[in-house]
C-alpha cells in the first residue's frame, strides 16, 4: 500500500491521462508523478503540489492513496474509514506515518473513492535498505545492515508500537490535527446510503491494539535513519478471545486477508476455540523483521531454504536458525532476536522490556 519499493512506470488504466493527471484534495491540486503500487482496489501514487507554496511542510512531493469503493461494497468503505481513524487515534506520534489530508467522493453510479494524502520519504522503507545492503555486500552474511542502525530502527519501531499496545501513551489529538473530511461538490453525498460508522471498540480509547502485519516494507525512513511506521490498514484490537465458530472463521479470514505469513506469530495460523489474541503478536513480527535486516531474508523463510521446510510450518514450530555472525553482530541482539521468537507468546518480552535492552546496547556502542 505503502510499498515503494516496486515503482511502477505503467500507468493505472483508471486515471486515462497517466502522470499528466491531476487530481484535488479538498480544492488543492496536485500533479500524478508516478505510480507506486497497485494493490486491487487501491493505488498509490507519487504526486506533486501545484500550489506555489507547499499546503505541507514535507512538500512539494507526497504519496497519494486512492481506495475505489464499489457500489455496495460497504465493508470497503468501512475499512477504509477506520483506517483514517487510526491515523487520527496515534497522531502525533513520530514514529507512525501522519495523514495529512483525505477526501471522500461520492460517484454517480454508487461508487465512492477515498483519497488519503501522506508524507512522502525519499529513502524508502527497511526493505529498500536491505535490498541496497544485499546488492553492495560483499560476504555470505546477507544484508550487514550495521548493529547500530538495526537498534536505531528498532527503537523507532518500539515507539511507534507503543501507543497501540498501550492507551495511556497516546496523545489526544485536536480536530485540527488532520483535514476534516468533505465530499466532491459534484456529486453530492447521500449520507443515509453510507453505513460509515465506526466500531464501538475504535471509538473507545481504551482498547488495545497491536499492528498485525509488521513487515519491512511497511516500515519508512526518515531522513535521520528513524523508522516510520507506515500503513494502518491491518491494525486491529487485541485481547480477543476466541469464543464462537463464527468469531473464529471471521477472524481466520481476516488473518488471511491482512497478515502476510512469513512475518505472522504462530497463534495466528493455529487459532481455535478459546485461544486469546494479544499484542505480542507484534513482538513476533520485530523477531522476523530485527532477522531481515541483519541476515537479508525472514528466518522462516531462509529455514525453508536451507532445509526443505514449509514456511507455515517453521513457524508454528518455531524452527529457524542463527547464521555465524564472525563478531558482526553482539550477543545481546541475537538474544533480544531469540526472546522475540518464542512460540509462547507468554514467554516474549514487552515492547517496555525490549526498549530497554536495545537503549542498554545502544548506550554501549556510543561508548
């Protein structure tokens, strides 16, 4: 979604004047430059601000994300609105990417379409910097993104996180904080035909939530190396408990639709009856994403390589392996790696206590 590794020179068919485009957010206009992503119904673009003076101070150049709502698709449109929401709920945060502005549209045939407007960072994501790594190594390691730098993100990932695991640590936005949403004058809203309210569980501010689908290519990077984190679409509350067929083959198809596997926790692919959902989820997926950026490949899938395995399986067995780091890497961030990627989630640590060990090894190679 925010994926911009994969630039696309193609043009999406829906935009028939290509990068010659321009499109309006709530009366700014903005020049398509490229398109980044293509993901079913939803584009995101490279644009330009046409206004003389940037309407934002990361201008001139933003990311563009366009959802194509069909005609009654009411759980696109949901998605796409509590999406917004969260992006309103963590504002503030810097380590979480900000909304700038967003616009709905209502067509005349049914459908509506979403323009949500965000920052635009020139390095990329993790994922871009591993492959930058992978393409200039010159060992058998893999990346060799340095151990500072994979601390520093981490760290940053660590914040960002923060405030889903934990309501107290969020701040109360003002509703000045981000554009209010308004509608295409010409094509007026009708909005007893819009079910667009939101669950009861993200209006209250003391739910819990975990990210759900941490990958390195949802993590970007600011100029000062900091890690943002990108693309809210799969953030979702925790402390579920698994309580009826229903609830179980629900949430069984939405792991299926939001997670990507080889960054999943294993009580995400063996859910049954009874069993609990928390945000540690989460603490699994830093394991695989600390692993990607020192080793270029998720453990799981370098254990399928290596040695024939399935993916799915690994992990729900938790079997991986530590390559020789020939003194690359210390000690004490293979074990923040290994305490991640426990198959009992009661036995992974908290955000709280990985901050505090990545600061200590930070501290120490500042020495």
């Amino acid at each position: 979604m925010l994926n911009i590794i994969r630039l696309y020179t193609c043009c999406c068919p829906c935009l028939s004047s290509g990068t010659n485009s321009i499109i309006s957010i709530n009366a700014r206009d903005y020049k398509i430059e490229k398109l980044l992503q293509d993901e079913n119904l939803s584009y995101s673009y490279l644009v330009r601000t046409l206004d003389s003076e940037p309407p934002f101070e990361n201008g001139p150049l933003f990311v563009l994300k366009r959802i194509y709502c069909p005609f009654g698709d009411i759980e696109s449109v949901s998605a796409a609105m509590n999406e917004i929401s969260y992006y309103k709920k963590f504002a503030g945060n810097s380590h979480i990417i900000s909304c700038l502005d967003y616009q709905l549209h209502q067509k005349y045939d049914g459908s509506k379409q979403i323009d949500v407007l965000f920052p635009f960072y020139h390095y990329g994501s993790v994922q871009d910097d591993i492959n930058r790594h992978l393409l200039s190594s010159s060992t058998a390691l893999g990346t060799v993104i340095p151990e500072k730098d994979c601390i520093k993100i981490m760290i940053g990932l660590c914040r960002g996180l923060l405030p889903l695991h934990d309501p107290k640590l969020r701040e109360q936005g003002s509703p000045d904080d981000m554009a209010i949403m308004s509608y295409s004058e010409n094509a007026p809203l009708l909005l007893n035909d819009l079910p667009m309210e939101l669950s009861k569980d993200n209006e209250n501010e003391n739910v819990c939530f975990a990210y759900y689908n941490l990958r390195p290519d949802l993590i970007l990077l600011s100029e000062q190396g900091n890690a943002i984190i990108a693309d809210l679409q799969s953030c979702f509350r925790t402390n579920i408990t698994i309580s009826t067929e229903i609830q179980l083959n629900r949430f069984q198809q939405w792991i299926e639709e939001h997670c990507t596997l080889q960054f999943s926790a294993p009580e995400l692919l063996t859910l049954k009856m009874g069993d609990k959902i928390t945000a540690k989820v989460d603490i699994w997926s830093l394991g695989c994403v600390l692993y990607s950026m020192m080793f270029g490949i998720s453990p799981f899938e370098r254990e399928e390589q290596l040695n024939g395995g399935v993916v799915k399986y690994c992990i729900k067995m938790g079997k991986y392996s530590i390559p020789d780091t020939k003194g690359t890497y210390s000690q004490e961030i293979i074990d923040i790696l290994n305490t991640c990627l426990k198959v009992d989630p009661s036995e992974r640590p908290s955000l709280n206590g990985i901050l505090n060990n990545l600061q200590e090894i930070q501290g120490k190679l500042s020495q």
